[in-house]
C-alpha cells in the first residue's frame, strides 16, 4: 500500500509541474524578449525597465488574449509589448518600440536617427512571426487572423480607423522632445507627403485599412497578401522633434 501511495504522489506531482509548464507565462516571454532586444532597456535605470500591464483583451473570435505592457509614460523613450496567449495557453511577444526605432518600424517618407542602434528585424516581420506561431497552435481561417489585428488596434492600442470622415486628423501634429530637434520644413513635406498618400488611398477607396494610433503617434497601413500569408505594414510617423518647453516663472 505505501508504494501505491508513493506512486501515486509522484504521478500528482509529475502532473501539477505539466500544467504549470503549460501555463502561460508572460513574465517569461518578456524577460526573452529583453534578452533578444536588449534596446528595450538601454539607458534606463532599474525602475525604469520595468513592464506594467495595462489591459488584456480576448478575441471573441480566435479566443487569443492579447495583452499590453508598457514602461511608464513619464519615462523618456518607453516602449511597449504585447504578449499573445491562445486557447491552448501557447504565448508569444513582440515589441513596440518607441519612435525613436525608426528602422523598426521602417516609417514612409522617413530618415533614420545617425546615433540610434538599429534592431535588424521590423514590426512586420514580427508580426507576422507571432501569427505564424499562433497559427500552427490553433485552426482559425484568415478571415479570423484578421479579426485578431483588428481587435489589437482597436480595443489594445486603442486606434481609430481612418477613413473619408475622419481623414482630418491626419493633419495632427506632436511635438515630443525625446527625440532629436527636426527642421520645420523638413517636418512639413514629410507630413505632407504623409497626408496625400494616405488621402489619395481613402479617397479611392482602397482596399487598405488606415488606422491612427494617436497615443504612439503612428498611422498604421495595412493589407494582406493572399498568395504569402502574410499581413504588409506601411507604417507613417507623426510627431516631431522640438525642444522642450521651458517653464516661466513669474
């Protein structure tokens, strides 16, 4: 009877460390993720390295939560993270550096920062890595993928959709002091450039989905390539360097 007993003690045990292997651990996919970007970091003290949640959402269609952690907004150059957990606790993550990272992100009509290191991969391609890791976990079609970036822009990043009625806003401009000073005309026709690509586009009624991500200062494009499987970002900065401003007192 005791060895049944013990037997059967070390099948629970061999059980509960599977299960907690199984378990998402966003933590974990963080702390990977550091360890392969290390810029997420740099320049940052102790307290500053640090990624707070922020909200976690689940595709109604999918079932995949997709969760939002951030250094503090007060930080100077904070990013952000979003973590992916399917149905069968599979997670993966992906940054979302700060606009500094420009070849990151791979901005239109945009320079790169001379002094800032370069990542070497971009937004998309880890994207579209993430989709390809949730894919070989789940069965959902593409028309579910989508759903799934969808509800990333809108109820995550808390984006809102471009269109014939809402095109003025494109014209929005910030003005952030954590990046270098840019010259006023240079700021101008990069804007302008922005506003008539995407205008002509709207106007035409392409098939591309526009959206504004007013808090990251971003514009998102986004299509997708049926014959690849792959989602195709064109992705528009829009903020600019200016110098802080300076407190008067009286």
């Amino acid at each position: 009877m005791k060895i049944h007993k013990i037997l059967f003690l070390i099948i629970i045990v061999l059980i509960q460390g599977c299960k907690k292997n199984n378990e998402p651990n966003p933590a974990q996919r963080i702390r990977d993720l550091v360890g392969k970007f290390p810029q997420l970091i740099e320049g940052k003290n102790v307290k500053e390295r640090g990624f707070k949640h922020i909200r976690t959402v689940i595709d109604g269609e999918t079932k995949v939560q997709i969760q939002l952690y951030s250094q503090g907004e007060r930080i100077n150059n904070s990013h952000q993270i979003i973590v992916f957990v399917n149905k069968n606790k599979k997670s993966v993550a992906i940054p979302l550096f700060n606009n500094r990272q420009r070849d990151y992100w791979q901005f239109a009509n945009d320079k790169l920062i001379s002094n800032v290191e370069k990542v070497n991969t971009t937004f998309e391609k880890e994207y579209n890595a993430a989709i390809s890791i949730l894919r070989k976990e789940n069965t959902f079609k593409d028309a579910l993928e989508t759903d799934l970036l969808i509800e990333l822009l809108r109820s995550v990043l808390h984006t809102q959709r471009i269109n014939n009625e809402t095109l003025e806003m494109c014209k929005i401009k910030y003005a952030v002091s954590d990046i270098p000073v840019e010259n006023e005309d240079s700021v101008r026709v990069r804007f302008e450039k922005n506003y008539d690509e995407i205008k002509e586009n709207v106007k035409n009624y392409n098939i591309t989905y526009y959206c504004y991500d007013t808090h990251s200062h971003r514009i998102y494009s986004i299509n997708y390539d049926e014959n690849k499987k792959v989602y195709k970002f064109k992705i528009y900065r829009h903020d600019f360097g200016a110098e802080p401003i300076k407190p008067i007192y009286l």
